[in-house]
C-alpha cells in the first residue's frame, strides 16, 4: 500500500472518530463543585466537554453558544444553593429567581428549540413529612405534589420542578444533602460535623459516588421527566457522625436539638423527608441503599485522607 493511502486512510479513521465524539455543554462546569466531577467524569467517558461560558440568565448569549458549540446533550448544575447555605436565599430573593428559575427556564427553552436533550440537576428539598409520608411510612413519589415550602429557596424549586414538566426534552433529578469521599466544604457530611448541633432524623440522601455516574447512561437512554436523584432508603445525621467518628475521627463529638429549636436559631426552615427510589431503581436496579452506600463513602474518605 503506498504511504500516500495509508495516510488518507489514517485520516479518514481520523475524522470518523472525530465525527462520533459526542459533545457535552455544561452549565457551572468552570467552578461548581459537583459540575466539575462531572466535567471529569464525562471526560473519563470521552465525551468532548465544554464548560458554558454565557450566564444562565443571558437568553441571547445561551442561544448563541448552543448555535456555536452544537451539543449532543446539555448538563445544567448550575443555580444558587446559597452560602454559606440556603438562609443567603432569603435575603437574595431577586438574584435566587433569577438562576433558579429564569436561568434554567432559559436554557431548557431554547434547547427544546434544537431538540436538545437537557440534564438538570434539580432537588428533593421540596418535600417533608406529612401525616400520609411519615417516617417509616409511604414515601414521596415523583408524582406526589411537593409540600415544602418552608425556605424561598424551596420555593423557587417547587416552582421550577413543576415548569420544567412542561418540555420534553428535560431529564430532571432530584438530589438531596449530597455526599462525597472527601471533606469539600459542600459536601453534606463536611457541614454536619462542623455543626454544634444537629437534628436527628432520617433522610433521603444522594452518594454522588454512586449516582453521578448513572446520568451518561441516563441521557443515552434519553430519559426525562423527574427522577428522585437519592440511594434508596433513608440514614439519620446521628447515624451519619457515628460513621464519622468510628472512620474518620474517633475524638468527635455532637449534640442534637429539635426541629423547633432549630427553627428558631435559622433564618429558613429544612425540609426533611424519604425519598422513593423505586423509579430509578427499575433503570438501575444494583443502586446500593443508603446505609451500605455511607459505609462505602467513609471507608474512601479514611483512604484519601491517609494519602493527603
């Protein structure tokens, strides 16, 4: 064969591989902390990331960077949380609805425009306990209509979640108190064992360790509607700070209160509630529960923290 054919055929390989690269815009990808586990993770699959440039609450500027960049799929983990938590929400009213709401309503629109497939990361802190949803009871489904409002922040998710139902294009998962292996500042566990103290009741959590992972095949699948974003079942803060003590930090110690003493000492109130998984669970049936998942994460933490 000439050198000559072998390169044009080098390069034909070439251009196919390039032309079956699937590219992913992600929104919050440059500083969020969950976006960028995504960038990496999406990279790790060799997808072709690029981190969104243009501001959520920027229509014109969103439009323009779909147009350049020309996605397989969205991923939007961008939006406010608040810090250093959700109580920065009450007193930043204008600037939370115009990320939690304008921003994503924004982007889901004019992707639905190109027929774009959208992720959000949404959450779950829009339910609590009710006297049909008690603990140990029927949990919440991603049909029940939300019932927590107690945070503007909640607020403005309620709203989103319901908006959001309304194109067909948008994937919309629900996380809840997000945990990772590490001690990041955002991660769930960080902020509990920085606490005087804490409540103790269960909750439905989200191991990113073991959901981030599912949303590739979860877009490939292109999958939409809400999804409850959670391992199954529920774990208590004490349940969590004992697994902190007995791996991480043996000298730990906390106290609890009650949600009526917590209330009075924060500015917004905190949703607590379980979860159904059992949607998710039909997509991914081995999803480890959240008491078999927490062990997992503490037992990665003590790991990294040797090697730091």
């Amino acid at each position: 064969m000439h050198l000559r054919t072998i390169i044009l055929a080098s390069l034909l390989v070439v251009a196919a591989q390039l032309s079956a690269t699937k590219t992913v815009l992600i929104f919050g990808g440059n500083t969020g902390w969950i976006s960028q586990k995504l960038v990496d993770l999406f990279k790790a699959q060799k997808y072709n990331v690029v981190c969104a440039e243009s501001r959520l609450e920027n229509r014109e500027a969103i439009d323009r960077e779909i147009r350049m960049v020309r996605p397989y799929c969205i991923v939007n983990a961008a939006g406010v949380t608040g810090r250093p938590n959700v109580d920065w929400c009450e007193t930043h009213q204008r600037e939370t609805i115009r990320a939690n709401i304008i921003g994503t309503l924004n982007l889901a629109d004019i992707a639905c425009n190109y027929a774009i497939h959208v992720t959000n990361l949404g959450t779950g802190c829009i339910y609590e306990y009710d006297a049909d949803h008690q603990i140990g009871g029927r949990a919440f489904t991603e049909e029940d209509e939300p019932n927590f409002s107690g945070s503007f922040y909640s607020k403005t998710k309620i709203f989103l979640d319901s908006m959001l139902q309304s194109y067909p294009n948008v994937l919309n998962l629900r996380l809840r108190m997000p945990i990772s292996d590490d001690l990041h500042p955002r991660n769930f566990i960080t902020k509990i064992s920085g606490y005087k103290k804490v409540i103790n009741i269960p909750n439905s959590m989200t191991i990113l360790h073991d959901l981030l992972p599912l949303i590739p095949t979860m877009i490939e699948r292109k999958l939409t509607g809400n999804y409850n974003f959670v391992n199954p079942g529920v774990i208590s803060h004490n349940e969590v700070l004992d697994l902190y003590k007995k791996y991480i930090d043996p000298t730990f110690t906390y106290a609890n209160f009650t949600i009526e003493e917590q209330n009075r000492v924060l500015a917004a109130k905190r949703s607590n509630n379980e979860l159904d998984a059992s949607k998710l669970l039909r997509e991914f049936p081995h999803l480890p529960d959240i008491k078999t998942g927490m062990v997992g994460v503490f037992k990665r933490m003590q790991k990294n923290l040797k090697r730091e």
